[in-house]
C-alpha cells in the first residue's frame, strides 16, 4: 500500500511533465524518421529498419534516467524526500516506489518506437515481440542509473550526466548510427566493455532470429544493471542516513 | 507523561559543534518553540528529533521511545513541515493529502475523511483540484503542514513555518497553528520574536548549539531584567556569547 501510493505519486510527477514526455515518446520517434528518410535517400544499406529501430529504443531509454534522476534530484533538493524519510517507509518501499512507475513506461516507449517503425516498414512478427522482451533488462539497467545519478547529484549535474553524457554515450557507443565493426581498434574495445553496444546487439539478435547470440549480450547488460542496481540503492541508503547539516 | 526528553543530546560536525548537550523537557500538548538566530542548532535538534540526523551522543525520548534504539516506533507517532515547502508539485492539493495519508497508512476511506478534514481546516477546499506549483507561497506552505497533520501526528515539527512569507499570509498561518494549541504536541522553530511570543506556551533560546535559557516570555524577560521578548533574546544570546 505504501509502495504503491509512493509508486503512484512518482508516475504521475513524471507523466505530467510535458517535457519528460516530448523527450522520452517525441526524440526517438524524430531520429527515427530522420534516420529512416536518411536511408532512403542513399545507396548503401546503412539503416535498415530492423536494425535502427533496436538502437533506437536503446537511445530512448537514456532519457528514463534523465526522468528518474531528475526527480529524486528535485525531490532531495526542495526538501520533499527529507519529510518523506520522516515517515514510517523502509528503503525498499522508496527504492520500488521510484523503480516500479519507470518499468511499464519504459515498456510504453520501446513499443511506441517500434509501433511507429511498423508504420515505416518494419514488417511484425513475433521477433519483434521478442526484442521489445529483450529491451525490458536495459531498461531496468537505465532506470538504475537515474536512481543512482539522482541520489548522488544535484537535478542541474543530473540533467547533464544523464541529458547529456548518457544520451551521447548511449547514441556513439551502442553502434545506432554506425557500425562499430567498421570501426574497429580501441573505439570498438571501448564500445564493447559498456552495455550499450550488447544492449542492441541483443535486441537485433532478438528481432532477425539469431537466437543464440541474444543471452552472450544479454549477460553483459544484467551485469551492469545488477551492479549499477547495487550501487544505487548502497548510495540511496546512505542518502537517507546522510548527517550533512 | 512527557513528549520529548533530551539527554545531552549532541551533534558534532569535523569543525563545530552543531547542538551541544543539550537537556530539554517539552509536556504533551505544549507549543514549545526553538528561538536562535542561523546557525544556533534549530534544525540540527529538529533532524535529531525527526530520525533525520543522528546523534553523535546523547539521546532523545518521543513519547516513551529512543530515536536512537526504536526510531520506527518514533516516525509513526510524528510528522514535519519541513524549512522549505515540500509538497509534490505536480499533484493537486487533494493528490498531496491523499498520497501522505496512504504512505502513514490509512485505508481508502480513511484517508478521504482526513483529506476534507485537511481541506476545510486549513482553508485548501477551493484550490483542492490546483496543482500545488501554482499556488502562492502561503498556501503551498498551508498545504506543506497539513501534509504533515494529516497523519494524526502526536508530535508535530514545525521548522521555520512562516519564513519568506508575507505579513498577511504568516497571520493566516499562526491561525492555523494556534487552532491545533493543546490536541498535540508541536515543536516550533523560528527567528521571528513576535512569532514565538504569540504561539509559544515555553520558549528555548539557542544560541551557538546550546541551550541558554527556557521559560515563557514573561520568565525570560524577567530573568534578563528586559522589557520585551527581543530584548530578552539579544540579552541571552549575546551575554551567553561572550562568556562562551
């Protein structure tokens, strides 16, 4: 009960943002078209539909950070979450409060992605489905690392790491725009020892039926949201026994 | 039975002392507020109290149970209007009372009588629907300490209530506060002298983390041989100062 009334205060703080909102559904789908028009216009195959839309989705899920950062940001800085630790709530009704509202729209956003790439080609089929099933790990991977940013920054550093940096790092190095083979050296080593490259690799794996090459990503991504997941709720905890005056 | 009991409560920090031994005896149903200018130790004893802030030694007693060895039992039975507004700003009022009354607990029925309770106490009803960013000030802080009635607190903190309010919006606030007089125990913190002096059943002056003198303002003016509560307060915190 009190989870899910915690839950719900933060679900409807973040819908009702109207800028959370035009990032989190609006960007992926412009770079979509963008991208998708882009192709069309060129010889090579260079973002075939099936292919762009994972990274995509990928892309997307870097502004579920930016959303759940900013908000336990916000809540830390107006003093919301210090009358929050008052009350008779234990760490994992707040750490389930603000992870829980995050995963079905989440969920919402990869489907809408790949909702509106059916609309530019993308033919539906069950492989689809499970690539949107795939995509769910990276997103609990993401929403950890808005928890994490979240209680340790303040909402202006948060919107820089996770607007910024996260966005950036999720688009160059998860190979979306460009295929990282082509690449190749230490840019690929680099791209491959963070999640973000496995993370679409699984979900094209998933979508073209390469099956057995899903998991040996996959493993990469829960990895990193377990640990990322560890450390966030380690920090969040010593946020609520914090004795900084 | 007393509400609160503090045994050389303290708070040090790497280079000060924030509250220092601090020995305090508040009754059931008192108005006792904390006066000291910035810095004297306020907050610091209301996040000590709270369960915010630990103590570096000493301990407190709400109400028959430690801060320090019971602390859950300690936040059921109290509640905190924070310094600065805390309200979630993009939920209505009604929203902001029903999402506190759930995480104390209440059930659903619960909870809608406490919301009209909340609503018609504190004057919210006509803006009940509003998000709570666009209220003024003064309501957002209405709001803020209904929030924190709205749990049937048997202790209230009240940090800084009336800070940065206008002179229409903090008489419409003492309103409020002097209607719960007597039903709960509240703890008040302010640097306004006729704030103190027109709610407070007893008043503490903290100066530089201690505490240097406790009575109503007639105690306290008469101990300093003052002729108002400021004069009083300026006489203990300064001679206090001096003498260290």
């Amino acid at each position: 009960m009190k989870t899910a009334a915690f839950s719900a205060r933060n679900r409807k703080e973040m819908i009702r943002d109207p800028l959370n909102m035009a990032f989190g559904i609006g960007f992926p789908l412009v770079i979509l078209l963008l991208l998708t028009a882009l192709q069309s216009n060129i010889q090579v195959e260079l973002f075939a539909i099936d292919q762009l839309v994972p990274g995509v989705a990928v892309f997307g899920l870097s502004f579920i950070s930016l959303f759940s950062g900013m908000l336990i940001a916000k809540d830390r800085s107006t003093s919301f979450l210090m009358r929050l630790f008052t009350a008779p709530l234990t760490a994992p009704d707040y750490i389930l409060g603000y992870t829980l509202p995050l995963i079905p729209m989440a969920v919402l956003q990869i489907t809408i992605t790949f909702i509106a790439a059916a609309f530019l080609g993308l033919v539906l089929h069950f492989n689809v489905l499970l690539s949107i099933v795939v995509l769910i790990p990276v997103a609990i991977l993401f929403i950890g690392i808005g928890l994490l940013a979240g209680s340790m920054f303040n909402d202006k550093v948060v919107g820089g790491v996770c607007g910024a940096l996260l966005t950036n790092l999720s688009a160059w190095l998860s190979g979306t725009w460009f295929d990282l083979h082509l690449v190749g050296g230490w840019f690929k080593g680099i791209a491959y020892m963070l999640p973000f490259a496995h993370a679409v690799d699984a979900g094209r794996a998933a979508i073209s039926g390469d099956y057995t090459s899903i998991l040996p990503h996959l493993w990469w991504v829960i990895g990193y949201a377990v640990a990322i997941l560890i450390i966030a709720i380690f920090v969040f905890r010593k946020q609520m026994s914090s004795d900084s005056d | 039975m007393l509400a609160i009991e503090t045994k050389n409560l303290s708070k040090r920090y790497k280079t000060k002392t924030a509250v220092d031994s601090l020995n305090l005896s508040i009754k059931q149903g008192e108005l006792f507020t904390l006066l000291g200018v910035n810095g004297a130790g306020k907050t610091t004893t209301i996040k000590m109290l709270t369960c915010l802030s630990k103590p570096t030694s000493g301990d407190a007693i709400l109400l028959g149970d430690s801060i320090i060895s019971n602390p859950f039992a300690v936040k059921e039975k109290i509640n905190i209007s924070p310094q600065e507004t805390a309200v979630a700003r993009n939920l209505s009022v009604k929203e902001n009372l029903e999402f506190t009354a759930k995480i104390y607990g209440f059930d659903r029925k619960e909870t809608a009588l406490k919301v009209q309770e909340m609503l018609d106490t504190f004057s919210l009803a006509e803006v009940s629907p509003n998000k709570a960013k666009t209220l003024s000030g003064g309501m957002q802080r209405r709001l803020s300490i209904a929030m924190a009635l709205i749990s049937d607190p048997q202790i209230l903190f009240l940090d800084e209530p009336t800070l940065g309010l206008d002179v229409i919006a903090r008489r419409q606030l003492w309103s409020a506060i002097e209607k719960l007089k007597g039903n709960i125990t509240i703890i008040l913190t302010t640097h306004y002298m006729e704030e103190a002096e027109a709610l407070s059943d007893r008043i503490g002056v903290m100066s530089k983390g201690k505490l240097r003198a406790v009575g109503t303002t007639a105690e306290l003016t008469a101990k300093t041989s003052t002729g108002s509560l400021e004069d009083a307060f300026v006489s203990l915190a300064t001679l206090e100062e001096a003498t260290g």
